[in-house]
C-alpha cells in the first residue's frame, strides 16, 4: 500500500542519522522510489527508512523501507552527514536559594525562587505523567495517596502534572481531600495546559482561559495553582500571545500564583517577551544526551529571570543500571511512552553503542561517590548554572518507584568536580549537535501543518 499521506515537514532517519526534508513525497520522487509500510509488506529489502514524526508531546514512529537506494545529492548528504561540533556549556550564576518551606529533611540548597515573582521550588520536581501512560501502571487512588505523603515527609514537596497526564489530576485531588485543602495548599503543584490552536474557534477571550483555569482547578481541588504552564501545538498561531495575557489576568486574580511555559523555543520566548508578556519559568527536554538549551535558550533566560526546568534527565529510565551492558532494546521492548521516545533520540545523537560508552562513563562517576546512575545523571542536570530544576517522573503508588523517589535525596549529598565533568563530556559530546539536526528545544514537538 502506498504511503500517499504527507505532511509538510518530517523527521527522517536512516543509519542512526537524519534529514529534515520539507517535504517527504517529493523525496520519494526524487529517489524513484516506492515507499511500503514496513509492517505491511514484509520484505527483505536493505533499504529502511525510519519517519520520526512529531505530534502534540509524543512522537509518532513508523519504519518504512524502499524498493531501490536513495542515489541523489539530497540523500547522499542524508547519508553521509558531515561531522558536527561540539559545543562548550556556558555558565552562568545560580539563582538565589530559598528555604522558607518549613520541615524539610533536604538541605536548604534543595529549594530555589523562580526570579520573576519569589515563587518557591523544590530542585528535584516529583513528575506525574506516568499517569497518562497506563501501560503496566494501575495504582489505587490510596497508593498513589500514600506516595504522595512519603514525598512531602522526605521534603520533595513539588509536583508536576498537566491535562493531558490521566488520572494525575485527580489523584492531587484525592491526596487534598485527605490532608484538607488548607494543607495541601502548602504543596506545591504546577500543572500545564497543552493547547491546540486548531480546536480553538475565534479569537481567545478572557472566559475562554478562565474556563481552562477554573477546569484545572476543580480537578485538582486546589484553590490557587501554584505554577500554570502553557504548551502550544502551532506556533504559527500566534493566539498563545492572548492566552498568555488573560493567564497574567488569572494571576493577578489569585487563582493562579506564577505563569510559565512548556516547550516554547527561544524565538518564541523572545516573542512573548517582546509583546511585554513576564513568564517566570520554560519547562524543556535537557539532559547528558540533549543538550540543545545550552546553545542559547539557558543565556536567554538567564538573562530575562526565567527558570529552567528540566524534563527527560534521566532519558525515560534509560540513564540507569538497568540497561548497561545490555543490547538495544526493540520497540516493543520499550513499555512505556518516555523510553520510546528517548529510544529514537538515541538513533539520533549517536546510536546504542556510543550510549553504552556514555552509560558506563556515568557508572564510573556513580561508583566513585557510591550513588545511582541516576543521582548522577540528576546532578549534572542540577549543576548546570541557570537551571531552576529537573523533573523526575515517578509512578506513583508503586513501591519500587517510592523507593527511587526517595533515593533523589543523594542528589544533594555530593557534588560533581571537574574530573567528573570531564569523564562525562567526553562521552556526550562524541554525539551528533541535537540542535543542529532538531532545532531548537521544543520545535520537534510542534504538530505538522
């Protein structure tokens, strides 16, 4: 079956590399070439083609393959890309540190400000979105409640969550009802909206945010949200400006403590910043692995008092024990949605072997301050001058995942020096320039026009 369905602008790899191509039909023109859904035409043609595809937060994959070779100039530089430099991170002063949450176990270097409006953050944020990929995942509201209190008695007392993330919402609001909603006032949940302008019809009114607020609101059981956070689907709707504005509206009403965005590129935080709009945090993919903020997103917002948060610091799962030494896992193999996506960003910066050498230079780091491959993934992301915090996923309500909640603790009981830095940069940076192959953070995530 021919795949005749294209849309204007694809992620391409093929041999672990890849080609932004403006437009994938006439690619296959130019190839003379016949492209068949892989799982449909079950063939032994050495050809693969592998489609990366992003849509809304999630990538979509398909693995196609070509009856003949790609011989044109285009594909030969698909082919063969040139070598890519390497870049050197930038530092920069950290942002002062706040300890006013009374009780914590953690040290007080465990909390930070974001600069535009003094509103408190734990460094290492409890991330919910494993609720919205139930695969292998189905906790009770009481689990997930009791999760919940062993964080906040450990002092990890912020959470992330969004719209889109399942039952998450509902379980913040079940943890309130159990504590009282004056006490869960003193957690600190941040959600986001994920946006798509296309199911938007006119113009963004006050009523319109106010509705999405108020939605978010009642879910969670919350009087006041304690950080809101606005990702947008297409930037070239530029309605996200409206909503923005009436966000700052539902600030300065009390129903929203500080405003922030999720996967807005530097363009677009020059843009918002432009139209007099104040942000105080941008919630991106920064890792080992992905370090495109470095480039010019973490100067920027240094700059302009906006915090960084970091999701994806420990790859999905992948910057762990568990898959050193270890073959590539197929698909299938990678159950959940975080390390499918992290298994394609791996084809793209270098492939498993190099990853392998990356996941032992972390296990050498690991060993020497006897921590998890994890803490230090964690730490490296924490050290990086600018960032505010780093998002851990959990799934919460499993045992196993409180443990590994409660294990973040050691990622503020050593530091990495500069041997450590070392040992771990010379590793990351053999890898392709992610934001040279996928732009700035945020822009693979903009849906397809």
């Amino acid at each position: 079956m021919r795949h005749r369905w294209c849309p204007r602008s694809l992620w391409l790899s093929a041999f672990g590399h890849k080609l932004h191509l403006q437009n994938l039909e006439g690619a296959v023109k130019d190839a003379n070439s016949s492209i068949h859904f892989l799982h449909r035409r079950a063939t032994a043609a050495p050809y693969e083609l592998q489609v990366l595809l992003p849509y809304r937060c999630y990538f979509l994959h398909f693995s196609l393959q070509l009856r003949q070779p790609i011989s044109s100039p285009t594909a030969m530089a698909f082919l063969n890309p040139p070598s890519l430099p390497t870049r050197s991170p930038k530092r920069r002063p950290p942002a002062p540190i706040c300890s006013s949450l009374g009780g914590s176990k953690l040290p007080h270097t465990a909390y930070t400000t974001l600069l535009q409006d003094d509103t408190p953050l734990c460094r290492v944020i409890t991330g919910m979105w494993r609720a919205s990929d139930p695969r292998g995942y189905g906790p009770t509201t009481a689990d997930v409640t009791k999760a919940i209190h062993a964080a906040v008695d450990a002092g990890f007392f912020t959470f992330d969550l969004a719209d889109t993330y399942g039952d998450a919402d509902l379980y913040v609001r079940e943890y309130a009802r159990s504590v009282g909603r004056a006490a869960s006032q003193r957690l600190q949940f941040c959600t986001k909206l994920a946006i798509d302008p296309r199911e938007l019809e006119g113009t963004v009114s006050k009523a319109t945010v106010q509705h999405y607020v108020d939605r978010a609101l009642s879910r969670m059981d919350q009087e006041r949200i304690h950080l809101l956070q606005l990702q947008w689907a297409d930037f070239s709707d530029t309605r996200f400006i409206d909503f923005l504005g009436y966000l700052g509206e539902m600030k300065r009403e009390g129903k929203v403590r500080s405003v922030g965005t999720a996967n807005f590129p530097t363009r677009q935080l020059k843009y918002v910043s432009s139209q007099g709009i104040r942000i105080a945090s941008n919630q991106v993919s920064f890792s080992l692995l992905d370090r495109r903020p470095i480039v010019e997103m973490a100067d920027w917002c240094s700059d302009n008092d906006v915090g960084l948060l970091a999701y994806s610091t420990l790859g999905g799962g992948f910057f762990t024990e568990k898959y050193l030494g270890l073959p590539e896992p197929t698909r299938r193999a990678c159950g959940t949605a975080g390390l499918q996506r992290f298994s394609l960003l791996i084809k793209v910066w270098g492939g498993w072997s190099l990853f392998q050498e990356l996941l032992y230079a972390i296990k050498v780091v690991a060993d020497k301050h006897d921590v998890s491959m994890a803490n230090v993934a964690v730490k490296w992301a924490l050290q990086y001058p600018g960032l505010a915090a780093v998002i851990v996923g959990a799934r919460l309500g499993i045992a196993s995942e409180t443990d590994h909640i409660l294990n973040n603790v050691k990622a503020f009981e050593f530091s990495l020096d500069e041997e450590d830095m070392q040992i771990l940069d010379v590793i990351a940076l053999k890898g392709n320039d992610m934001y040279r192959l996928l732009g700035d953070s945020g822009e693979e995530l903009q849906s397809p026009r």
